[in-house]
C-alpha cells in the first residue's frame, strides 16, 4: 500500500523528554530514586495529566494507586478520578491482571460523568476499551477525544491505533503524521516506526525509533524499551 506522505524526516527536530507513549499511568511524586519517602498524601494536583498518559512507569505504581484511592476517597473530583482510572490501566499493564480493568472503567466512567467535556478521561476510556480489543469502541472515544482537544496529540496517537487495528492504514497514518506535528516525542515517534514497518520500510523505522530514543531522556524504562524495539529493526535488517 502507498503513502503520499508518512511522518517525520530525520531532520525535525527532537523535542525535550516528553515520556509518552501508549497510555497509562506515571509517578510524579511520592519515593524518589533514592529510597526517600515521596509526601503522605498524593494529590491530583501533583499528577501531571502528561505523565498519567504515559505508558511508563517511573516508580512504584501500586502506591500511586493507593494514594490515589485515599484522595478520591475523601472527595471524588473529575480529575482525581481520571488519573486514577489511568493508574488502574498502567497496574493492569504491569501485573497482566485484567481485574484492574473494571476498576478503571468505573473510576473513568465516573469522571467523565462529572465532566463530560474531560478529554482525559475519554482519552483513558478509548485506552482502556482497546486494552479490551474493542477497537470500534476506542476509535468512537478517542475521536470524542480529539474533538474536545484537537490541539492536543495524545488523542491523534489513540484514534491512529485504534484504525491501525480495523486495517485502516492511511487513516491511522494520517492521525499518526496530525499527532507528530502537534507534539514530536517518544510516543509519536514510536508509531512513526510502527507505520513504517507496516509500509515495508524498516530503514526508516529505525531512523525513527533513534528518534524515539533521544526523546526518551535515559529515563530507565522508556529508554530501554526504546532499545529493545531498535534491537529487533537490526535483526529484521540482518
């Protein structure tokens, strides 16, 4: 299949970390690198709504998670919930249980009955329903999503995986190229790689992965997933 134009050139420039990529939760406060203990309570306010869409973890999410449900505990606010629901998302990742999934659908359910217009919890929830391999249902949110952020490029990430899922190559390529344009970072650079993997141009997904990787910041997880991924393009170019 042919693409008039796919994604970023190497030249483009590559932005300060960012660590983004494919949903899910991130520590901003509480233990530190060096074993110090992080503050009693978390509140969303110390939760950066770019980290809660991260898909790395930085530290221990369990205990996010903890403070979390204490602060919703003690007066459920939109926000508070969505991140959340998110940190629910990221422990369903980490730990291969599905019972994390529930609890993320109510708590991103509940935000965004408190705020219809919170495109972080419908972002969670189009996340969440692919997680779910409903991609018809997470197309539907992310676009919803996108609607209510359109400057913002998370969205475009989730609505392109979720047509890459229904076979709807060009679509997702150009939610790919829209989400890359609006924000250049590991996660956009990331499916730069991917998309040109599907197009047979394994060259130039490394050229983007090594993108990826200067975005990551030698944060440890997302930096060594990045090699993981430039690992596997090596082998598949022998």
């Amino acid at each position: 299949m042919r693409r008039t134009r796919i994604l970023v050139a190497a030249a483009t420039a590559v932005t300060t970390v960012l660590v983004a990529l494919l949903g899910g939760v991130l520590r901003e406060a509480g233990p530190t690198a060096s074993g110090a203990a992080g503050p009693a309570n978390l509140s969303s306010e110390t939760v950066s709504t770019e980290r809660a869409l991260s898909g790395f973890a930085l530290g221990d999410t369990a205990g996010t998670v903890a403070r979390l449900e204490e602060t919703v505990a003690e007066g459920a606010d939109a926000r508070s919930l969505s991140l959340l629901g998110l940190a629910y998302l990221q422990r369903a990742r980490e730990t291969a249980d599905a019972s994390y999934y529930p609890r993320a659908q109510s708590a991103l359910g509940r935000a965004a009955r408190l705020d219809r217009r919170d495109p972080v919890a419908v972002t969670g929830l189009a996340s969440l329903a692919a997680s779910r391999h409903q991609f018809r249902e997470s197309l539907r949110l992310a676009r919803r999503a996108v609607v209510l952020a359109p400057d913002t490029a998370r969205g475009y990430g989730v609505v392109g995986d979720a047509l890459v899922e229904l076979g709807r190559y060009d679509e997702a390529f150009r939610a790919f190229d829209r989400m890359v344009e609006l924000k250049p970072s590991l996660a956009g650079y990331a499916r730069v790689a991917y998309a040109r993997e599907l197009l047979g141009r394994p060259r130039q997904a490394l050229e983007a992965m090594e993108l990826a990787l200067d975005a990551s910041g030698n944060v440890p997880e997302p930096t060594a997933w990045t090699l993981v991924e430039i690992g596997k393009l090596h082998v598949s170019l022998g």
